[in-house]
C-alpha cells in the first residue's frame, strides 16, 4: 500500500515527486519504485525517510506501527499520516510522545495503485487548512473522504473490505458466463465494465441504486427475474452481513 501511495503522489499535481522519500527494507522494491519515477528519493532507512519531513505517512501492518514510530524523530509541526488499520490518533500520539501531533488516519483500498481508490480520512489536532490538504492530495487518486474517527470502522469494511466484495461478485458472474458458454476473458471484461458503469451512473447523477435498478427492470423482463432471484437466495442478507462482519 506504501508503494501504491508514493506512486499515486508522484502522479499527482500537489506534491513534487523530487519532494518524496519511501523507505522500505527491500532495495529491490525501491529500485522498482525508483525506475518509475527517477526523481523520487528512496532509503532502507525509516528514520533517514522522517527526518525534517513535513508529512510523515506510516504505511505499515498495525501490529509494526508502535516499533516503528518509537524509532521515528518526529519534529512536533509535521503532519502524521497513519494507515495501519484499526491503530486510533490516541495510540498513535501516545506511541509518539506529543498529544498534540497533527495526526491523519488513512484508509485508502487497493483501487488507489490505479488512481481510483475510496480513501477515509479522520484527523486529530488538525485545522480546516490541513484536513483540505489531505482531500487534495487523495483526490487526486480517486476519491477521498473526511470522516469521525468513530466511523471509520463501518466505512472501512465498506470500502477496504468492500472492494473484495464487488470483486466477489466480478467473478461469481464471470462463473456462470462460463457456464453459459462466454469465455473467461471476456466475461471479465464485461462484467468488470458494466460494474464501471454502475459505479459512474451512481458517482457522476448524485441517484440511487434503486433508481438505476427500476430504469433497466421492464415489466415481465429478464432484469426483473434475476433480481427477484438475487432476493430469493439472500443476495442483499449476505452483503449486509459480510460488512457488519468486517467491522
């Protein structure tokens, strides 16, 4: 996730990639990185990649966030970004010693590599100037969002968790494309575009699923039939349950 970040800021308008240092243990991640964007700086070092930083983003499993951010010389007036799951502002600013640190948490989905991502944001000791900063950097890569920390849980099983969903679901009608005799690539293409295309009419109209639903249910149609089975076998039960239980 670290590396889809960088690469997303280096694409983007508001960071100079000669501006932008990733650390990482593995030389042959960061010569991967580097070989994209030749401007960007690259370390094995954690400590050498936060020193005198303004933003420091953490991109880290959180059982390593603690360690981590302990060997860290954090300078009070950088902006802390975390995007260790589940770590709240309140462990992060007691593992950097100042609860006063500009803290950010960060959930962005795997999307974010394709500049597509559905990025959660909540911030601690913030102002209105930094929070807009953040939406504009992670903007940039999709869409980002401002949220109380105590819903980023919910959001998070809906957008991190919730991209392995609608991939569920990309593949679920790639099977039985199969079955009715589409071969497989193609069938990835076209369900993966029709979901596209749902996704634009929702995001570009400001409409409702349900909406959208009842344009292409005909009465006595096909569409109808297949949403009236999808009901049938506990379709929208399932996708509910799967969230609740991701949280």
């Amino acid at each position: 996730m670290g590396g889809a970040i960088a690469r997303g800021m280096a694409k983007g308008s508001i960071v100079p990639v000669g501006n932008i240092t990733v650390a990482d243990p593995s030389q042959e991640k960061l010569d991967k990185l580097q070989a994209e964007h030749a401007s960007l700086h690259v370390t094995t070092g954690n400590r050498e990649a936060a020193d005198k930083a303004d933003m420091i983003i953490l991109a880290v499993k959180p059982w390593l966030a603690e360690p981590v951010i302990k060997e860290l010389q954090i300078a009070s007036d950088a902006l802390f970004v975390s995007v260790a799951a589940g770590i709240t502002c309140e462990q992060l600013a007691e593992y950097i010693g100042n609860d006063r640190q500009t803290l950010f948490r960060l959930i962005p989905n795997t999307a974010i590599s394709e500049m597509q991502s559905m990025t959660l944001i909540s911030s601690h000791n913030a102002s209105a100037e930094q929070e807009q900063l953040m939406l504009d950097i992670f903007n940039e890569m999709g869409l980002a969002m401002l949220l109380p920390e105590e819903k980023m849980a919910a959001a998070t099983a809906m957008t991190s968790c919730g991209i392995a969903y609608v991939l569920k679901y990309i593949q679920a009608a790639m099977q039985a494309g199969i079955e009715l005799g589409i071969y497989p690539k193609d069938g990835m293409k076209m369900v993966a575009q029709s979901v596209k295309g749902a996704a634009e009419l929702i995001l570009n109209n400001d409409t409702h699923p349900g909406v959208e639903i009842d344009k292409v249910c005909t009465p006595g149609g096909i569409t109808i039939r297949g949403i009236n089975e999808l009901e049938h076998e506990g379709f929208t039960s399932a996708v509910i349950k799967a969230i609740k239980k991701s949280c």
